[in-house]
C-alpha cells in the first residue's frame, strides 16, 4: 500500500472507519491467512501472527491511524458551520484553508475575518476556534445541517504530493507514516515471537486506543512507531531543534506520557550503529505518544517509540523525507530481529 494512499483516508480521531478498512485489508493481503486480523469494540485493529519459538518475547508493534481534525457543533442562522478540534490544531495554522465535511465529502473553507476589518486588538492576537466557522457555500441554517449535520467530522483537503530533496507533502503524515512502517514490519518481519502489529485508534486524544490494545495483548516489549515534530527549519538555532529530516529514525528517550525503557532504546542505538542505519536522539522532552498508557500497563512494559520527523506536524501540510521512513522501517526490523535473539 503506498503512503500517498494511506495519506489520502480520512481518519480523524473517534472516525477512523475508512482508514481501518483499507489497513484490514492489507493486513488480509498480506498474512494470507498465516495469523489474526480482528478489531476490538474501540476500533483498533490487530494483526497477529502466533510464535514459533516457545519462550520469546510477545512483542506489541503499533501506529496510530488516526488523525487531528475538526467536529461541528452546529450552524449558524446564515449557514456558516461552527466547530471545535479533534486533537491539538493551532487555530493559527487553519484560516482559509481548505477542508472535507462529512461522509459525503463536503466542500469548505476555514472562514476568519479579513485582515482589513481587523481592529489593532485583534491584530494583535491569535484567532481561537469561537472566531472561526466553516463555510460550504449555503445561506441557511436548515440547508447546512442537511449537507452537514452536527457531529459530522472534517478532514484537511491536501493532496500528497512529492517534493524538492526527497520530501513528501501531506495531511496526516503523523501517524500515517507510522502505518506504512507498521505494514512493512507485518510483511517483512521475521520475528520468532508472537508479533502482534496494532493500529490504534484516538492517539491524538489521549491515546485511548492504546489502552485498550495493551491490556488485550499483554505484550512483554512494545514498539511505538511515530511522526514527531522536526522544529529544524529557517532559523531554527540547534539546540532547539527537535529532530532533523534527513537524519534518520528518531530514538526517544522520553515524551511527556513515557521514559523510554534505558535497556531497549540502548539496544536500538546499538543496532542502528552496528549496521549502518541513519538514526538519531529526540531532543526534546514534550508531547504524549501511545507508550505513556502501554508502559504502565500489565505490570509495566519496556517501551520504546521511533519516529520519523516531520515539518509542521498537525497542520494541513506536514513535510517529510521518504530517507526518514525507510529509515525507521529498517531499523524498526533490526531491533525485533536482536529482540528475537534474547
């Protein structure tokens, strides 16, 4: 399955049933009835394969399919759709851009008043969600309710697209590059364990689904493949930097959800290291991955989360290098491959 097509499904947190139906059948395609596909009542889905050596690790591998996004309240008397975020979104980042409403697809543009009409007060400030609406092209309440009924989920409308030195340009690069790793693990993998490849659901709200999928697999190690913030561009000075695209997997040590279990991240620099994949620490301490409810799950769990960096991360174009994700893939092999060792 290619990233542009896992990019291109609309999955926001709560709603992630396209994205869920594409990787199932993937996941069929791809164990040829050789293991498990089944979801569970939250919506994550699993892809398990049984072990072949008695005594190994039970290994949990998981991505997130879900993404940020946005939900509608209601409409206005003027037709104009009023909503609030799924996930972190910096209303800054959204004013004017285009959008996907509802199963239909509807058409829209993120509304904010024109720069000319600004009072210096609100030049000043940063828009918040109460000054924005969506805007579909309809005069009525009544009209926009019908095409877009309260509770109705909007994507970002941008299209994939291949750019510059390497990179990638998409909506959803955070987490989809984590499934496309994920889909190449369940592939390629050779793991003499139990391998049980999770794509989780509501990462971006609190990662509810990762709780979820935790108790049910009760896993002996986890590995959380990410997108994470890069923080490398313009001016940036180094020491702010949280990851460089083109570096390679990053290697967290912790976020603000998980401390990265000290044996098993040392065990993925040293693999990286020993055979030559491109690979780098996470600078920074911030953010919540699905480790933080993992890791303390069953009577604690090493964890460990690898990501690939990405530019503008939870915006409506995020960028990455396909180096990064190749990178992480490799790396994410090698480790289960020395994990199998033990």
């Amino acid at each position: 399955m290619l990233l542009s097509e896992l990019t291109a499904l609309r999955g926001v947190s709560g709603c992630e049933d396209e994205v869920r139906a594409a990787l199932r059948k993937e996941a069929e395609r791809i164990l040829g009835g050789r293991g498990r596909v089944f979801t569970d009542t939250i919506g994550n889905l699993y892809a398990c394969r049984d072990a072949r050596e008695p005594g190994k690790k039970r290994a949990m591998v998981c991505a997130h399919m879900d993404e940020v996004g946005f939900i509608i309240r209601f409409a206005t008397e003027d037709g104009l759709l009023r909503f609030d975020c799924v996930g972190g979104v910096d209303p800054r980042v959204i004013a004017s851009r285009r959008v996907l409403v509802g199963e239909n697809r509807v058409p829209g543009v993120i509304g904010f008043k024109a720069v000319h009409l600004m009072s210096d007060e609100e030049m000043k400030k940063a828009p918040d969600y109460s000054a924005l609406s969506i805007d579909i092209g309809v005069s009525t309440k009544e009209e926009a309710e019908r095409l877009c009924p309260p509770g109705s989920y909007a994507t970002f409308d941008t299209a994939f697209m291949e750019m510059g030195d390497g990179f990638v340009m998409s909506k959803a690069l955070d987490d989809r590059v984590g499934c496309f790793v994920l889909l190449r693990v369940l592939s390629e993998s050779d793991y003499p364990g139990e391998l049980c490849c999770v794509f989780t659901v509501q990462e971006e709200v609190g990662s509810r689904g990762a709780r979820v999928a935790a108790r049910r697999i009760q896993p002996d190690i986890a590995l959380i493949l990410e997108g994470t913030t890069a923080n490398d561009m313009g001016d940036v000075p180094v020491e702010k930097q949280v990851a460089r695209c083109g570096g390679g997997a990053v290697i967290s040590l912790m976020d603000r959800s998980a401390i990265m279990d000290a044996q098993l991240r040392a065990l993925a620099k040293q693999t990286a290291a020993r055979r030559g994949i491109p690979a780098q620490d996470k600078r920074a301490v911030a953010g919540g991955t699905d480790a933080g409810p993992i890791h303390t799950s069953c009577g604690g769990v090493p964890s460990q989360v690898m990501a690939v960096p990405c530019r503008y991360i939870h915006s409506p174009a995020s960028l990455c290098r396909l180096s990064d994700i190749d990178a992480l893939g490799a790396l994410t092999l090698a480790l289960l491959e020395e994990v199998g060792k033990q």
